[in-house]
C-alpha cells in the first residue's frame, strides 16, 4: 500500500474512530493536551528519522481521553488498551496510526507524517480487536519491531525554573506539575542540577556585608525604624543600636574683655488687624532692608488684586494663604541690624485660632512690641473681652517677658489727636499694671505704619506739637537685653526643621535658652532620645560656638529627620533634659467662664509643643487657723482669677521640661481650653509614676 493510500486510510479511520467515540458512555481516563502533545512530538521525530534512513518507524500512544480530543494538529485521539498498558503501533489498515514508509526526504512527506502521527488510537471494543486482527495479517514481519514507547523517556529534564518551584524527583509515573514544565526536544543539561547548589552573587554580597559592625548596626536600625513606621515596634523586645558616645569639646563661656553687640529678639503682638505686619514690613524698607525693587514688584502684586494697603505687609507676610486671607498665620522671622543692635523680630498672628502660634514665637522673645489700632472703634473692639489685646497681654507677661513698647499705631486717621492718645494709654496703663508689668517697663509711642511717621524718620508737625518722645526705632534700641546664664546645661527648643540643600543632613531653628553649643558637638534630641552631631551653626554669620539667648540655625548629621520636630529639645548627653508625663506647677487662673474642675481636660502649651493633659489634683492656698502661716489645701474647682497648685499627666506621650528653677525659659506652661487661655504659670516639679513609660513612640 502506497503512502497517499495508508494517508487516506487512517483518515477514513480516524473519522470513524470519532464518531465511534462519540457514542461511548462509560468514562475512561483522560490524557492532557500536554501529554499527547509530547507523544506526538516524539513519534515526529522517530518518523522522521526513520525516513531519512529508508527505515519504517513504529508510533505508539499512551492511554487515551474519553472523547475524541482535537490537538494542535487537528486529529482525533483513540482509546488506551484494554489493560490498560501502552498500546503498540498498528500496521495499515487498522483503526490504530497507521505504519508510514516515507520514500523521501521532502517536505511534504515530512508533513504527511507529521499530520498521521496524531492519528487515532480507537477503543478496545470487539469492533476494534476485529480490525486489529485483520491488520496482522498485512504485517507479520513489522510486529517484532513493535515497542512500546515510554513517554517520560520522549521528555527533557525539567528546567531551572521547574526545579526551582517544582518538586525535582522523578517517580515511574510523571507528575502533572513535571508534564506541565517539561521541554520537549532538547537533551539533559547536566549544569542544572548544580545551578542551585551555590550561593547567588545576592547572597555572597549580604553574607560578606553581614559581617561588618557598622552594617549590622545599620540593618537593625533600619528594622526598628520600619517597625516603629508600622506601629510595631515594641520597646522592651527591640536591640538598641548604640551610636559611638563622642565626647564634647570644655566649654568656653563668653568672651571676656571684648566688647559684644547687643543682640534683642522681639515678638511683635496684637489684635488681628491692628497693622503689625505693615508697621514693621515699613520699618524694614525704611532702614533700607528691603530695596526699591523688591518694595516695587510687592505693590504691583497687591494692587493687582485690590490689596495695595498690604505691599508692606507682604514684606513679612511671604506665603500664598496669608497674602489671599490677609491675616497672618504662623509668626514671621526677620533679622536686621541698626547701630550696635541686632534684632531679631517675630512677627505673631494676631487671629484668636492662631494664638498657639502667637505663643511659639513668645518664647523666644527678650521684650514685645505691643501693636494698637487707634482708629474709632478698633481699638475697643481688640481690648473688649473676646479680643486679643488683652489675651496677647496676659500671655507675654505670662512667658517672662518684661519689657513692652507699645505702639499706638494709626493714629494719623485720628489727625494725631492727642486726646485719642491718652484715653488709649490710660486704659492699657490701668491693665497692664494690674496683669504684673511695671510702669518702668512700659514705652508708649504714637506712629503711622502706613506713612512712616515717627517709625524711624521724626514726627511730623501735627504730632510734634504734643509729642517730644523717641520714634519707634529708638525706643526698641533703649531697651536692654536680658542676661542669660552660659553656665547652665545646653538647651534648644526647635523652631522649624527641614531638609538641608544638597545635602543628607537634617537643618534646625531656634533660641538657645542656656549654655551653648559648638560646632562638632554631639547633641542629643528628646523626646526620642537619638543623638546627632551639629555639622555647622550659624547666628546671622557662620560661628564655632553659639551662646544663650542666639537665635541659631543647626546643620545636624548623624540623625534621621523622624526623629525631628518643632518643640523638642536638643541638649548634650551628659546634662540631658528630662522627658515627663507627670508634673506639678504653680499656677494662675485667668477671668474664665467655667471652673477648672479635677479631671477637666485642658491643652499645655510649652514653647512649640502643645499636648493634652488631664488636671488629677487641684490644692489652694489658705491660712492656718493656728500659726497663720501659708499652707495647701485640697480642692475640687478653681475659679478665676485663683493661685492655686495643681498636678497635670499628659493624655499621651511625654515632653521634655524641667522645673522653673532649674530653667526659666524651659519652666514655663500656658493651659489653654475651648480656644481660650485658662491660666498660666511654672513647672516646680517632675513627678515619676511607675506606670509611666518615659518614652515617646
């Protein structure tokens, strides 16, 4: 039989072995695409093989589907053997694939044997034994050249990948996983069993990089601080990572025998709306601070939408929301120098929502330039209760600051009436006095922020008339600087933190309480208790060494800037701060509405930082009915305008403060409650509870 014929046979077979099939109901077991794709691959190659050495080569199958499945090559599968062993190739004629002589090596015969390889297997029924034993007899010499074909032994080894994610022995029968990554084709490559067996470049790199200290160190930091991020870090399971301890260079203390220029830090208060930001923005452009054509591109931007009262004021006022709201938001830094005086000027939000800002920059304050609105009607509205003269007031002699220049501004839209003037003095004389300022402490000076009168050039006619005082610059410049103490342990409260420019370091603000610090110095920040080295510093110049009362800007290395934020502490490890939960002050009440009662919730202020705290004791002041000396008495409320001691315990957290007598600057709380200031006064002790955890996450 001709090759074209055996073709059109297992054809005609095939098409019968389909429909054959079709009408099967038992179910048998079912071979996968995959499967029958390599057993036709391996038959390919056998046939072809056996054509280009003029030989007749024999192609078996292993069991087969219950349904005639179509493979990629278009041609039905049969039934397995009823033993169900594999099946041997049968000759022409039969139901099974047919014997191919293939004459030559063309391509066509190539794809003639190629289609009849994937020919059908039909099942052992009694119809297919009959046709099977017909076929014999057409074959006798070709049926001891039958084998069975294995076809596990037709597949490559599994790949790398498969012997990375898949199970690498080998049992009699193939897994699924194994026909699935099997690659059919290409011989054994031993190399793959070994490809695994060493260390990855990976892995030799973190091995070698394991056993370096510093390393080490680092990942461990690293962990904790992913754990800390997650919320997961735990305090008493976590390995400390210890940075190497460098001590510091002696202190030098202050200079002595040169002559110092005086240096002042002034925080500009007032009600909202008073002109603070255009009286000192006027201030500037006139001692030539700002020039022609800045001052120029700053009208232009007012007047473009309306606002050319605020040229003056955008001078301190820089960011967008201030310009667009007209208010000023968080207080404003700016340093200029005049004679031998260099001053550093805090310009405070005059808005009630922004008074913790307003306290911020009190903090860092010599003296405080009082700003009044003189025109009819305003100045009552800032000094009548829910107004912040008053309140600004309170708070700044509440913060230690003595020394007041107020600055009766607008007075030009009243033609510099005298009567004006003293009706606003005796008013604010009367309260200050009573609030705890000394009469000796107080400046009071007439000006016009708006025009420039009397801000640094003289009166005009109409105010000098009746007025023969300094201006405003001069008498800023009478006033003398506060003596703060170098010799007491390091202390700087952050102002502002940010990212230094082009650089990994870490750049701070701030006022150094006391002591002082030196470039070089390894300082350690609280609460989070990480150390960091300061790179440079700088009070205006770049210096080596900063004092008590400089307003200071750090570089600081060493330190990730989570560890970082405004009201922390920077001190030197050896005199460290210390963090607290609990403490007790000494304080005064306030003309509140509501009583402070034990258990109120109330917000501490201390610099920056304001936290929630809870009041756990109140204790009066009374009079021993037997010795008439002063003693403490325990009580359930406090009223206003009331001393009394109390003890507070932070909600959550800690913050580093000391007691007033050890710190001034860093003594001193303000309560505030429902947007309004309660009372004020001074740390006198730290409390230690044992439940308390002296630690902030």
């Amino acid at each position: 039989m001709s090759a074209e014929d055996a073709m059109m046979v297992s054809r005609k077979r095939a098409s019968e072995g389909q429909a054959a099939d079709a009408q099967l109901d038992k179910p048998v077991k079912k071979l996968s695409k995959i499967q029958q794709l390599a057993a036709q691959r391996a038959a390919n190659r056998k046939q072809q093989a056996a054509a280009a050495g003029e030989a007749t080569s024999s192609i078996a199958a292993a069991p087969a589907p219950a349904t005639a499945t179509t493979l990629s090559s278009g041609v039905a599968s049969g039934s397995p053997a009823a033993d169900g062993s594999d099946v041997a190739v049968r000759g022409p004629g039969s139901g099974a694939s047919p014997a191919i002589h293939i004459a030559t090596q063309t391509m066509e015969a190539m794809h003639i044997s190629e289609d009849n390889s994937a020919s059908t297997i039909k099942h052992a029924d009694s119809e297919e034994h009959d046709v099977t034993m017909s076929e014999e007899k057409h074959l006798p010499a070709a049926e001891g050249k039958l084998a069975d074909i294995d076809i596990h032994e037709t597949l490559s080894q599994p790949s790398a990948f498969a012997l990375t994610v898949g199970s690498t022995s080998r049992s009699s029968s193939a897994s699924q996983t194994d026909l699935l990554f099997a690659v059919t084709g290409k011989p054994k490559d031993s190399s793959l069993d070994i490809s695994f067996s060493k260390p990855s470049p990976d892995d030799v790199v973190l091995q070698a990089q394991s056993k370096s200290k510093a390393m080490a160190a680092k990942q461990q930091q690293a962990k904790q601080q992913q754990q800390q991020a997650a919320g997961e870090g735990d305090a008493t399971t976590a390995v400390p990572v210890t940075k190497a301890i460098v001590k510091n260079k002696p202190r030098q203390g202050r200079p002595t025998g040169t002559i110092q220029d005086k240096e002042l830090s002034l925080v500009v208060v007032g009600h909202v709306d008073a002109g603070k930001s255009t009286l000192f923005g006027r201030l500037l452009y006139d001692i030539g601070q700002i020039d022609e054509r800045s001052m120029s591109k700053l009208k232009k931007e007012s007047e473009s939408i309306n606002k050319a009262s605020f040229a003056f004021a955008w001078a301190m006022d820089s960011s967008e929301e201030e310009r667009s709201r007209g208010v000023t938001i968080d207080y404003a830094q700016s340093v200029f120098v005049s004679g031998d005086t260099t001053f550093t000027i805090l310009d405070a939000p005059g808005h009630k929502d922004f008074v913790p800002n307003m306290i911020a920059g009190a903090t860092q304050a010599d003296m405080a330039v009082l700003v009044i609105d003189a025109s009819r009607g305003s100045f009552e509205a800032g000094f009548e209760n829910g107004g912040q003269t008053k309140e600004h007031a309170i708070l700044i002699r509440a913060l230690g600051i003595q020394k007041v220049v107020i600055a009766i501004n607008k007075l030009d839209s009243m033609d510099w009436s005298r009567e004006r003037y003293i009706d606003i003095e005796t008013q604010l004389s009367v309260f200050l006095k009573a609030v705890g300022f000394e009469s000796k402490s107080l400046t009071y000076v007439p000006c016009s922020g708006l025009t420039g009168e009397n801000v640094i050039r003289p009166a005009s006619d109409a105010l000098k008339q009746w007025y023969k005082g300094p201006s405003l610059l001069d008498a800023m410049k009478a006033t003398e600087s506060a003596d703060k103490d170098v010799s007491k342990p390091f202390r700087l409260q952050i102002a502002d933190v940010y990212p230094a420019p082009n650089s990994s370091a870490i750049t701070v603000t701030g006022r150094i309480s006391s002591g002082e610090v030196q470039q070089g110095d390894q300082v350690l920040c609280m609460p989070s208790k990480e150390t960091a080295t300061v790179k440079t510093l700088s009070a205006g110049e770049r210096r080596d060494v900063a004092y008590a009362g400089d307003n200071v800007l750090l570089t600081l290395s060493d330190i990730d800037a989570m560890y970082l934020r405004s009201g922390d502490v920077l001190c030197h490890r050896e005199d460290a701060i210390e963090n607290a939960q609990m403490m007790t002050a000494r304080i005064v009440t306030f003309g509140i509405l509501q009583p402070l009662l034990v258990g109120s919730s109330v917000i501490l202020h201390r610099g920056r930082v304001d936290v929630p705290a809870i009041i756990k004791s109140i204790s009066t002041p009374s009079k021993s009915p037997s010795s008439g000396d002063q003693q403490l008495k325990r009580a359930r409320h406090l009223l206003r305008n009331s001393q009394a001691v109390i003890q507070l315990q932070l909600k959550t957290g800690t913050i580093p403060i000391e007691p007033f007598s050890h710190n001034k600057d860093m003594g001193r709380v303000i309560l505030r409650r429902e947007g309004s200031t309660v009372a004020a006064g001074v740390v006198t002790q730290i409390e230690h509870p044992t439940t308390t955890e002296d630690s902030v996450k």
